[in-house]
C-alpha cells in the first residue's frame, strides 16, 4: 500500500519538483567536441598526397639508389624541384638557396652520392647548368663558358671517378653543330668540349640527343652518346683510357636508324648497374624516331650480344626503367600515356614480350605527357605531367599503378567534387569517389594505414560519371562503384582495388550495397535484385509498394531495408521480402532501422514536410504506425547506430540526434546546427555510422573544396559514475523530526577526451528499480559534482525504505545513464519513555488513576495502553496524547480488586520501542462511620461454666503484587460487643464465688 501511495505521490509531484529543482543556471552552449569538423585524415597538398597546384606535373626524374629528384611544373609554368628520400613515397620541395627559377626541364643526380645533383634551364637562349654539393640544399651556375646558343638535350654525373665526379651534357649548338663537353668537379672550373675530334668521327653530327656514363667509369673509363646526323641515328661510346671514340674492337657505332628522313625527338640510354664493356654489356635504348628508309618506328632497342636489335615498337617513348631482371618502357601512344612491362627483355628481338597497364589502373588519364619510370624500394613508379599526373607506384612491376603522392587530380573543387563515400566502422579504411578537375574522369580514393591512395581513374568519354562506391564491413578489399539510373554498370574489385573488372546489372541502379566480394544488393527501377555470384546474375527480392528504389541499407548479412523514390519502405528478414503499404510522406525515402525482426524499429526520412517516421514491425499496422518528427522536415540523411538515431535535416542544416528512438523521436532528442551543408546533391544518403562505430561520416559540400566531416561520439559507451550514495550506504535520519538528513550526490564525469566545458547532468530517482520519483537538473558542474538533495525529495523518503538512483548528461548531448545505485533511508529509533506513577505494586484505592512518565524532546505524540494481562492482548483502554499525562476517561471505572498493566511508546514523528510494564492493584475505597454508646445492665447470675474457643486469627502478608483486603466495620462491632459480654461474664464469676469467712 506503501508503494502504491508512494507512486501517486511520485508521479504528481514530478512536475512540481521540475518546476522548482529545474531552475538552476542555465546551460551553456554545446561544446565544439561534439559537433562535425574536417577530418584530419583527408588527403592535401600540405600532406604531400596532393599536387601543390593546379596543373602541377613531373618533366624528369634522376635516381641514386633510393634518393630520387624529379623538376616538375605546372599551369602557370613555375618550376619546381621535389626530392624524396625513400624511393618515391613521399616528395618535399627543395628550398634551395641560390636556385633561379627556370624551366627544368632536365635533372640527373651522381649514381653514388645523392648529394650531387644538376638541374638545367632550358628557357634561356643558352641552357643554364645548376649544380649542388648538398643534396639540393643551395646550387651554383656552372654555365659561364658553355658555348653559346647551346640547347641541351641530357646530361649525366659519373660515379666517383678518378677522385672527383665528372658532369657530362650533349646537346646542339649554333651551326647547327653537335654539343657535348665535360665538366670535372672541384678540379674544374670550366666545361671542355669532348671529344675535340667528334666531328670528325661522327660525320656532321648536328645533335646529342643522349649521354651515359657506364656505371662502373674507373674500369671502363668510358661514357656514350647518341649522335644524330643527317643520315643516322647511332650510339657511340668515348674512352677516356683510349681517348678515342668509338674504339676498335668495341662494336661501336651502332645504328639503329638510317636515311635522310631520321627525325629523332628523344633518346634514352639505360645500363645494367653491373655493366661492363667485353664482359656484361647489358644496356637499353629508348628513341623516338620515325622515318628512316626502311621507315623505323620509335621504341626499345637492346644492345646484349655485341649488336642492337629493337625489342619493343612504341611511338612516342619518354622513358626507359630496368632493375636488373624486369623492364619498365612509358610513352603517349596516341596521345594516351602508357605503361608497358617486360620481363625476358634479354630474350631479343622477335622473343621479348610486352605487357600494357591493366584496364582502369594506369598512372594518369587523359593527355598526360612526359612519363618517366623507374624502380625504387621494390617498388615499380610512373611520374607524368597533365590531367590525372601523379606519382604512381605499382607493385607488380607495372601492370597496376595507385597515385600514391602529388596528385594533380583534386580531392574537392569547386565542382562539387566529392560524389559518394564509404567508410568501415572504425574509420580505418575509407573509400571516395571524387570529380577529377571539372575534366568529367572519375577517381577513386582509398584510406587505408594511414595513408590515401588513388586507386582508380575512369575515363568520363568512356564510362561516364560513375556514382556510387560501396564495400562490405566484413571485407573491405570487396569494392563496388556503380551509376545511378542509367547504362547499370557495375566496376567490382575483390583485392582492394589492385585490379578491377567490369559487370552490369538487370536493373537501372538506384543506389547498392555490398555484403561481401560476390554478395550485393541493387535498389533499383522496378525491383530489389541480388547477386550471389559476383554479378554474373541477378535475381529478385522483392518490389516496393510503389515508386522506383531510391536507398538501400544493409543491416546484416541477408537483412537490408530499402527506401523508395515516393517514401515507400520494404524490408528483407533473411527469408522474406515486406513492402510496407504506408510511408512518411512522398518523397525519395533514406532508411536505416534497428533490425528486421518483430520488435525491431525502421525509421525513414524525407525530404517532405513531416520528414521523419518510425516503424515497429510486428506492432504498427496503419498510418499512425509512423510517428513523424515535424522537426525535421528535409532529412536527406539518416543513420542508426548503437540504440541512437542521427538524422541531417537538409533545409536547416540541423542534426538531430535522438536517444533510444525507438521510444519515441521527441525523447532526449539533441538538435545541432551544423556549419557545413551535407546535401543529397551527390551522395544518396549523406550520413553514415554503422553499428559498433562512434564516428558519424558527412560529406560538406559548402566549402570549396569538398570536404569529408566527422563527429565523434564520445558518450557512445561513456557515461557519468555515481560516487555517492552507493549501494548499502545508509542514509542517517534526524531522531529530533524523523526527517531524512541532507545528504549529497555525488558522480564523476565520463573518462572521455572530450572537454568537460558546458556539461549538465540530470539526476533520477526511483522508489524502485522502475518507479520514478524525480528528475533533477540540468545541473551545470564538471569533474567530481556535488548535488545537494532537494528538499522536495528529501520529504518523499522515508526512513527505512531502499531507494535507487541514476545521473545521464543532458547537455550538449545525452549521454547513456550510469550505472544504478541504490540507498537506505535509516529506520528512525525513538526514546524510549520512563514511567513515573503510578509505580509498580502499589495499591490504590481509587477506580480512576492517573498515570505520568518522564517527557522526550522532541517527541510529538505518545501511545499509552492499559491491560488486565501483561500481554496486552486485550485492551482496557488506548490513547494517544501529546503530553507526558494521562488521565483515564471519568466514564471508564477500574474494577475493585483487580491488578492491571500499563506501558507507554512515542508515537511520533517516529514510533519508538515500548517502555517498562508497570502494574498496581485497586480496591473499595473506605468510608467514616459514628462511634456508638454502649450502657451495660448488670444482672447477677449464677456462675455459668463457660467455654470459649477463639478462632485461629489469619495472618496476611502483602507482597508487591499481592491484594490486600481490609475487615469490615460490622465484623469490628461484633468482635466488641463479643469482648464485652465475656468481661462482665468473668466480673459475676468472681463475684459470686466470694464466702464469708
């Protein structure tokens, strides 16, 4: 009954006490931990993942070992020099002290000291020769006697060669006449023509179009050059231990293209690091050559075997890479950058073979230029300039390449750049499709250790503007990148985007989800269909109410619900389809839901007035099953993670974050506006969090460029711990007024990363595990917090009873509620009251007592019983009184010769233990009676023998409980008059016995 009365009281005082306890300082603004930032984690320029600026590309590299420069330019023709250190991974730029800007078009680095490094100025009407001691710390011009008019086509340092390092360019020179000298570091300080007698052995050579020094100079002490003609293209080598060129013996020149027509573009000359002339000569040429008479086509030529023989056709070569066993050849065939790869280009003409990039995983896209390859770190890379350049690396020595670092294409621009995204659950793999540039290609970012690669580049003249990329939580190497509508074509990678196959699919994709790498799901035109077999076939799952499909969600394996384009929502369980037949409002529908079994809550939003609705299957059979938010009347984005619902609302740029939804949407809901705008323009569902995340993902589209933002949940598992009261404490009462004693509660702030600034705590209690008392807060405090009970709380407690308890954050959002607690209100003892009168075994001769007893402070009222029995089974009579007296009733008489029991207890504002039981005794009460004249008459008699016999008196001995009887006053008289009679009886005997003598 208690509890019962307790419960009404409860529930009718909570609003009383919300108005009084609730009016504490108000809250403050929400903490910026909790709100959508940039993430950290996005690939720029200032990471080194993104080209510096527009146009940025690659002109030429040179490589020492794993110390690789490369100069590089970009739409407003500035030149750059970017070093790395570890074999291409990551590039800086060098701040080089001295370096004048200019157009470098060529570079090379000393093969066995990466600190000697020349860059050269081609813009000028005499090239500029640059040189640094330091790795391209500060640089010197060395061009001061370079012949002029001379335009450089190569250049190369030596190895460590006889003491000092030797550069060596070639080029042409006024005339037009063939230019090629040698400068001798720290032993030089001018360029000499070598060799004094090339033209005589190299008959009208107009052009150097390549130089090499053999990697081994102080065996060979030899270097070549690619002589151009009017009527050959031939390789020549100079030996500084002859002097001579092209020695007997050496099998040199060799030509590899004759005739007047020969035009020749570019040359390049790559040699076996263990060459060595007579011994090892394994060596590589790439020219772009054309006419010749027979005609020649540009390509790779070999020069194993004493001979040269062209191993690959290829217009257009730029560049030439070989690591001792595998060979990489680039070019523009075309127009269109290539990589080819080969791997027996020792096997000679007519045997050697060469392989293409793979489809969709080349280096660049478009009209790149200038690609220069080379091997580094074990690692295969491509460097180009133009749309989509990039350092490119494959590990596969060529046949897929990822844009690892300087990326000309750009994460977010100002054409909306960033189509879709998807992210696992804790953030470590991250997957972006983006608009390259406004040029309509397509790229596709992954984020994986850390790092943000370009694993993907679609050409938008081929495949047009792809939209959709989708991976399984289970498996993030299974990618899916579709497009919305039309052509369904579907782009899937099982090995995390290294290769890549092409597929379609049965309907107009709407929007897919991925279970696992042969698993997927399409909302589409007509139908929901699944693939089990990698989209080799379809097959349907079911159809919507009505409308096309719009969104769909993936729950679990097999469980998934689709939002359609007129709001109407179905639902897949693992064994059957349900079309809902009622929806929020007409509009394209984004769903999530906390399952797909009976119980289990779909929620649906659109971007209709009345947005948001729920759905709990198994219960909700009508329109009124959906519960709608008025408060978000746009959402284009909805997420359910973890027992709490996110939704964006579009025309508000607001958040709404709701605690345990699926009680109701206007619970605990926290609103937030948000700076950036995270529209449905590109992505379908604009938010995304799956279960065991803390982390909500949003694409921001009103900055330029496009932005990925994030919002941590850090109240996900973390909530406020009661310190005070805890479970068993006892909580003291005031003896004086029974009341409960002020007492605080205490808790400590979740163990978060989160600042504290602007928290607010509310705290619940209950009389029972269920029943709730009262609310109190928001209360503003941080760290340990004190709160002092409310007196409105502290009068609802009784004392004796347990009583539970709990704190949740409410401010700048709800957090989960801590653990429950509990306390025990003290049972209040009273004192117990002494008795005074009357006092134990007396006997009165009153029938109508009166009884005292020592007075309690602070006791209000006393219970006195009377009894007939020490039990007090049955009562004579029962009183309470506030005073320390108690008088019997006038119409309540005692009986006479009875003994009888009382006690007395404080009755309030706490009931107290009984005291003693006295006792007493009552009898008739005597009366005063006349005493009477007695006048004896004197009659003498004979004398009579007379007997008496007295009775045996009877003795009583009261005792403290006894009744103790008093003699009649009749009974008295008799005895007198008795007494009297037997004196004047013994006054005749004597009398009448006297003789005369």
């Amino acid at each position: 009954m208690k509890n019962i009365i307790k419960k009404f009281w409860g529930v009718a005082l909570v609003v009383m006490l919300l108005s009084t306890i609730l009016m504490l300082p108000a809250a403050p603004a929400a903490a910026a931990a909790y709100a959508f930032s940039d993430t950290a984690v996005l690939p720029t320029a200032i990471t080194g993942v993104l080209a510096p600026t527009a146009g940025f590309g690659f002109v030429a590299v040179a490589q020492s070992g794993d110390v690789i420069y490369g100069t590089a330019t970009d739409a407003g023709a500035v030149d750059y020099l970017y070093k790395s250190a570890d074999g291409g991974a990551t590039w800086a730029a060098c701040l080089a002290t001295g370096l004048v800007a200019g157009t470098w078009n060529l570079v090379t680095v000393a093969p066995d000291d990466p600190n000697y490094v020349v860059v050269v100025d081609t813009a000028p009407a005499t090239d500029v020769v640059w040189l640094s001691t330091n790795g391209g710390a500060s640089f010197q011009n060395i061009s001061a006697t370079i012949a002029a008019g001379t335009a450089l086509d190569s250049i190369d340092i030596s190895a460590l060669y006889g003491g000092y390092h030797t550069i060596l360019i070639g080029g042409i020179q006024a005339g037009p006449a063939a230019y090629l000298a040698k400068w001798q570091i720290a032993l030089a300080a001018t360029w000499t023509n070598v060799p004094t007698n090339v033209p005589a052995c190299v008959p009208n050579p107009t052009e150097i179009q390549a130089v090499k020094f053999t990697p081994n100079p102080d065996i060979d002490q030899a270097y070549f050059f690619i002589g151009k003609t009017a009527t050959d293209l031939s390789l020549h080598i100079y030996s500084d231990a002859f002097l001579t060129l092209d020695p007997a013996g050496f099998n040199y020149p060799r030509v590899f293209a004759t005739g007047a027509a020969v035009a020749c573009t570019k040359a390049v000359i790559v040699l076996d690091e263990n060459f060595l002339l007579y011994d090892n000569e394994v060596g590589f040429v790439g020219a772009n050559v054309a006419g010749g008479a027979p005609a020649v086509t540009g390509g790779v030529w070999s020069l194993a075997g004493g001979a040269i023989a062209q191993i690959q056709t290829l217009a257009t070569i730029n560049s030439l890479a070989w690591d001792g066993t595998n060979m990489m050849s680039a070019g523009t065939p075309g127009g269109v950058l290539a990589v080819y790869r080969s791997a027996n280009a020792l096997a000679g003409a007519g045997v050697t073979v060469f392989y293409g990039n793979a489809p969709f995983k080349g280096p660049a896209a478009g009209t790149c230029t200038n690609p220069n390859v080379f091997f580094a770190g074990g690692a295969a890379y491509c460097v180009s300039q133009g749309e989509d350049s990039a350092v490119a690396m494959s590990t596969d020595l060529g046949k897929t390449f990822n844009g690892v670092a300087l990326v000309a294409s750009t994460f977010g621009n100002p054409f909306n750049n960033i189509l879709d995204f998807w992210v696992k659950s804790d953030g470590s793999v991250i997957y972006a499709l983006t608009n390259d540039n406004g040029a309509g290609d397509v790229d596709l970012w992954r984020y994986a250790s850390a790092t943000w690669q370009r694993i993907l580049i679609l050409d938008a003249a081929t495949y047009g503007t792809v939209e959709i990329v989708r991976s399984a939580q289970s498996n993030t190497n299974a990618i899916y990148v579709g497009k919305p509508t039309n052509n369904n074509r579907i782009i899937k990678s099982v090995d995390g985007g290294t290769s890549w196959i092409l597929r379609s699919c049965t309907q107009a994709i709407a929007d897919l989800a991925v279970q696992s790498a042969t698993v997927a799901y399409v909302a589409g035109a007509t139908a929901v269909v699944k693939t089990s077999n990698g989209c080799t076939s379809w097959t349907t799952v079911g159809v919507l109410t009505a409308g096309a499909g719009y969104s769909i969600n993936l729950l679990a394996d097999n469980e998934f619900v689709v939002g359609g384009t007129t709001g109407y929502v179905g639902y897949y369980d693992g064994t059957a389809w349900t079309a809902i037949t009622v929806r929020v409002a007409n509009g394209p529908a984004v769903v999530t839901a906390s399952g797909t079994a009976t119980g289990d809550v779909i929620f649906s939003g659109t971007a209709a007035a009345n947005g948001l609705g729920f759905w709990t299957i198994g219960t909700s059979t009508a329109l009124t099953g959906w519960t709608a938010d008025a408060g978000a009347p746009a959402v284009t984005g909805l997420s359910f993670a973890n027992g709490i619902l996110y939704a964006f609302d579009d025309a508000a740029n607001n958040l709404y974050r709701y605690y345990m939804p699926s009680i109701g949407l206007t619970l605990w809901k926290d609103t937030q506006a948000t700076a950036g705008t995270f529209n449905g323009a590109n992505t379908i569902n604009s938010l995304q969090m799956v279960a065991g995340s803390n982390i909500l993902w949003a694409r921001d589209a009103s900055t330029n460029p496009d932005t990925l933002q994030s919002y941590t949940e850090y109240l996900l598992a973390a909530t406020p711990a009661g310190t005070y009261p805890v479970n068993n404490v006892i909580i003291p009462v005031n003896s004086l007024n029974g009341m409960t004693s002020p007492f605080l509660f205490q808790w400590t702030a979740p163990a978060v990363t989160a600042p504290l600034a602007g928290w607010t705590y509310n705290v619940f209690v209950y009389y029972d595990a269920a029943g709730l008392i009262m609310i109190g807060g928001p209360y503003a405090a941080g760290g340990v917090t004190n709160l002092p009970a409310p007196a409105g709380l502290i009068a609802l407690l009784n004392p004796g009873d347990t009583y539970y308890w709990q704190v949740q954050i409410v401010t700048p959002i709800h957090s989960g509620m801590s653990p429950m607690q509990s306390f025990t209100v003290q049972q209040l003892q009273a004192i117990v009251p002494v008795i005074h009168t009357p006092v134990n075994g007396v006997v009165l001769d009153t029938l109508s007592p009166g009884f005292s007893r020592a007075p309690i402070s602070g006791v209000t009222s006393y219970q006195f019983q009377l009894s007939k029995e020490p039990s007090f089974v049955v009562l004579v009579y029962s009183d309470n009184t506030t005073t320390a007296g108690e008088a019997l009733p006038v119409a309540l008489k005692l009986v006479a010769g009875t003994q009888y029991f009382w006690r007395v207890r404080a009755a309030a504002p706490a009931v107290g233990d009984w005291s003693e039981v006295g006792n007493f005794s009552v009898t008739v009460p005597v009366i005063a009676s006349p005493t009477p004249t007695i006048t004896p008459t004197i009659t003498i008699l004979p004398t009579p023998t007379i007997t008496v016999t007295l009775p045996q008196p009877t003795v009583i001995i009261p005792t403290s409980t006894a009744v103790v009887e008093k003699i009649s006053p009749a009974y008295i008289w008799a005895i007198i008059i008795i007494g009297a009679v037997l004196v004047i009886a013994v006054i005749v005997l004597i009398v009448r016995t006297r003789r005369t003598v």
